[in-house]
C-alpha cells in the first residue's frame, strides 16, 4: 500500500511511504505421495528405492476493492507478472513477443489493439481493418496505431514494444516436483544418490535477456546465441508473403541500440520452462570387513568414501537455475558449486 507522499519515506531506496500487509487471499491446494520400497534384500545385495512427488494449485482468490484490474508485481525490478482474482499467484503479464521478422531481423510483437486501431492506408480517414477506431467531434481517428506495424500474412505485428499488447501467458508455479532416492549395496560396497526434479512451470530469464543485450555501442559479455543464430540476411526464397516470415526462436542481430531497445525489452521471448533433473548427489562408499578390522588391533571401524554434490543439472538452458526462485526470476547469481569430498573414517 502506497501512502500519499507528505506521509514521508519509509526505506533509504525510495520517497514514497510504503505499508506492507497481508490484504489478499490465495488459496493452495495439492496432493503431496512418498514411497519407499526394497526392491531387493539379499544377504550379499540390497537395493532400495524411495520417491516423493508433490502436485499443488495456487490461485488467488479475493483482492481488496479497487484492484479487479490486478496488481502489478515487479520481479527483479521489472513489471513482468499481475496478481489478479482467479490467476495463479507468480501469473505472467508481459508484452507478447511472437517472433522476429526474417525480413529485416527486427522483433515483432501481438499490437496492443485494444486502446489503438489499424488503417488500410496509415491514416486516420482510412478503413479500419484492426481495433475499435475513437473519433472526435469532426469524424477524425484520435487513436490510431502508430506507424510501427506490419502486416504479415493478414496479420497484424508491431515492432515497438511501446505499443504492444500484454496478456497472461504462463506462471512460476510447478505443476508437480520432488525427489528420488537409490541405495544400491553389495558386500562392503554402497552407492547412494538423491535426485530432485520439477515439471511445469515457466522462469523468467533474466541473465539471458541481458546476455542478448545485442548493441555494439555497449561493452559486455554476449551470448553465444548472438553469434550462432543471429539474423544474418534475407534467408533465400524468403517473400513477404511467405508463411514461415516469423522465426518463431529467432535472435535479432548484433548491429544497433535501436535494435537492442525493441528486441530486449521485457516480454514473453524470455520466458523459458522450468522443467528441471538434478543430480543432487551421489556417494560411493566401502566399509572395512568385520574379517579385515579383526587383524588391526584397537580398530572398531574402517570407512572410505567419495561424494559428489551438485553434480548435473539438466534444464531448457544451459546455466539456468530454476530453482532460484519462487517467483520464477533467474538473475545473476552463482550456481550451486559442483564439490566433491573423499572421507577416510576410522573409529578405535
């Protein structure tokens, strides 16, 4: 809740006086499943297998009066997801990238033709082919698209993000996750590991949204993408009638701050599925005989070993964490270190 500004600031990083409460509901419900099963129990051999999977739906449910429209809620700094009445909590809602336009490498997104409208001849005493014209008292358009749009197979496409639409498209939250554990024995020999893993679920890029930051007047690390995908040209046989003009996961190309401004901007191109599999450790161990210690006077015990954590991730794209947020942000932050450790135990 924002206080009116006379009311003074309450943090040292901005001028407004800010109250946090508790004023919405959110309603959560799941199903949570765990098993744990000895799959082999031999004298010599012993193989035991446990998992757990939890499914949950979130939804937000009552917002206070005044806010039917939503709320805007930064992540990471940016305006990319709305709280809203019947939305999941983390919702998206961000300008919608659709594409690049293999014709001149430049971003397209869905225009906003909600609070504009789109002419057969770019102007204001034109037919309307797109949107709800707004005319003043002399019979003239006061709302019409600015001209920053194509039209690309009877569709309509802008290249500023400025004037795209923004409409809900994914949300933060996991439609199942959990773990898997193995314990595999033979003799003294004992390999154990834990696995995690989530399905569902989208995160927002950051890190490779900034890494795509394609203007050669700024000095930064870049992508590989820049260099591997990047438009370099018409493509051959490419029309403007053509039915693939959209590259769908295509990348604009390292040439202008124009460029960089329109094609980086926070939209839906960033977002990225959160499906994830990580090898989360794994311990290969071996115990010392009873036979063996009885020859070593004082002994009790002999047990060595070798773990490794953090070991693999598998995930949409390499270096990205999905587990670094619950609201789905991903930014710069270092990646869990990948350690392996060798213990040597002895008890007398």
């Amino acid at each position: 809740m924002y206080n009116p500004l006379s009311a003074g600031a309450t943090s040292t990083s901005s001028t407004e006086s800010v109250i946090v409460k508790n004023l919405g509901d959110v309603d959560n419900r799941g199903l949570e499943i765990e098993t744990d099963v000895d799959v082999i129990k031999h004298r010599k051999w012993k193989l035991n297998i446990g998992a757990n999977a939890t499914i949950m739906k979130n939804t937000v449910t009552h917002l206070p009066k005044g806010n039917e429209d939503g709320i805007i809620n930064y992540v990471g700094g940016r305006a990319i997801q709305r709280i809203q009445e019947g939305h999941p909590l983390y919702s998206y809602y961000t300008y919608d990238w659709v594409g690049i336009d293999q014709m001149n490498g430049r971003s397209l997104y869905r225009p906003n033709l909600a609070d504009y409208c789109i002419t057969d001849n770019k102007a204001a005493d034109g037919e309307v082919l797109y949107g709800t014209p707004v005319y003043d008292d002399y019979g003239n358009i006061t709302n019409l698209f600015p001209k920053t749009y194509t039209i690309i197979n009877g569709e309509p496409y802008c290249y500023h993000y400025a004037y795209a639409a923004r409409s809900y498209k994914y949300d933060a939250h996991p439609r199942i996750f959990g773990s898997v554990t193995a314990s595999l024995s033979y003799k003294q020999w004992t390999l154990s590991s834990l696995f995690t893993y989530s399905l569902g679920g989208y995160t927002y890029d950051a890190a490779y949204q900034s890494l795509m930051g394609n203007s050669s007047i700024s000095m930064h690390q870049f992508h590989r993408d820049l260099k591997e995908k990047a438009w370099a040209g018409i493509p051959d046989g490419m029309t403007e009638d053509s039915p693939d003009r959209i590259a769908v996961s295509g990348v604009t190309p390292l040439n202008s701050s124009y460029y960089t401004g329109n094609s980086n901007a926070n939209s839906t191109h960033w977002l990225t599925p959160s499906d994830y599999f990580i090898i989360k450790n794994a311990k290969l161990s071996y115990a010392l005989s009873k036979k063996a210690i009885r020859k070593l006077n004082g002994v009790r015990g002999v047990n060595c070993s070798i773990t490794g954590e953090n070991l693999l991730t598998f995930s949409a794209r390499r270096g990205m964490n999905p587990q670094q947020s619950l609201t789905g942000y991903h930014g710069h932050v270092f990646v869990a270190p990948r350690i392996v450790t060798l213990d040597l135990s002895i008890k007398f």
